[in-house]
C-alpha cells in the first residue's frame, strides 16, 4: 500500500511510503480517536493507497506549534 502524506494547512506533499501492511502502532495511528482518524485520514482500496493529512515542518513552525507540548525529549508530531 501507498501511503501519502500531505499538509492540511498549506497542501503540499510531505511525504510518501510503501509498504506491505500498515503497523498502526508503528504509525502512531493508534493514538488516535476515531474522530481524528476520520479527519485525517483517507482510504482507497481499489487503488491500495492512503491519504494521510497532517502538518509540514513549515507550517508547525509557522503557526507557531514547533515548541506546543514539548518536553525535555524531542516530541514528533503526527497531527
């Protein structure tokens, strides 16, 4: 499967993987409600590919998210 992810704020491409099987607990994807999943993310079987919606560097750091949450550990922001 084809996994792209793309910022929600600006619209560009992040990113995009494949792999054979998506590991939600690998992907973070766990930590999500159902809700949040169902914002942010998008599925299409007859193409195997998901759409992933989140924020770029560029974004987090221009609506002033870059240091929201942050403890002593770098934290890596899904959403």
């Amino acid at each position: 499967m084809k996994i792209y992810y793309t910022c929600e704020h600006c619209g560009e491409a992040i990113d995009m993987i494949e792999v054979d099987k998506v590991d939600e607990v690998k992907f973070g994807f766990d930590c999500l409600t159902a809700d949040e999943r169902q914002d942010i993310i998008k599925i299409d079987s007859l193409a195997n590919v998901m759409y992933v919606y989140s924020l770029c560097d560029e974004c987090i750091e221009s609506l002033g998210l870059a240091n929201e949450g942050e403890t002593e550990q770098k934290v890596n922001l899904l959403h």
